[in-house]
C-alpha cells in the first residue's frame, strides 16, 4: 500500500514522498517499514507502543490512533507530523 512520508521522516526515506509497505495492521506497516528504512518506526511509536502526540496517522483520510487496525491492501495511508509553537 501506499505510505505517504511527511518532510521530516524523509531523511529515513532517502527524501522519498512517497513509499510502499505491506501489513494487515498498522502495526505491521509500521513494522514493515522500519525493516525498509531503520529507525523511522521509534520516531512515530514510542516504547510503550503509541502513537507519539505530535505524529498523526491517517487510513483513507480517517485519523487512526489503534495500531491494531486493519488494513486492506488498497488502503492509503498518510503520516503527518503536527506542528505546535507559541
């Protein structure tokens, strides 16, 4: 499926916009495309497996928080960095 990278996750992605991953959950994305591009998943997920705040994560425009979601291969998933500042 699909994977569409933001801007500070590209230097993992080798400046890729766009990239492929396989899975049946988002975990499993996830896992798949910390096997493709290492260390991009601890920037996303934190060591007690959540979502970090400031990343969203978005399943055929739908934000997704349960890692444990099902996937369809024909899902398009978009990963967001939030922005925060004062």
């Amino acid at each position: 499926m699909k994977i569409l990278i933001p801007t500070p996750l590209r230097s993992y992605t080798r400046q890729k916009r766009l990239v492929e991953a396989d899975g049946a959950t988002v975990g499993a994305v996830l896992d798949d495309l910390e096997g493709q591009f290492p260390g991009i998943r601890f920037r996303m997920v934190d060591e007690h497996d959540r979502m970090r705040r400031h990343m969203r994560l978005f399943v055929n425009g739908e934000q997704v928080f349960d890692l444990a979601r099902a996937l369809d291969a024909s899902d398009e998933i978009a990963i967001v960095q939030a922005l925060s500042g004062g």
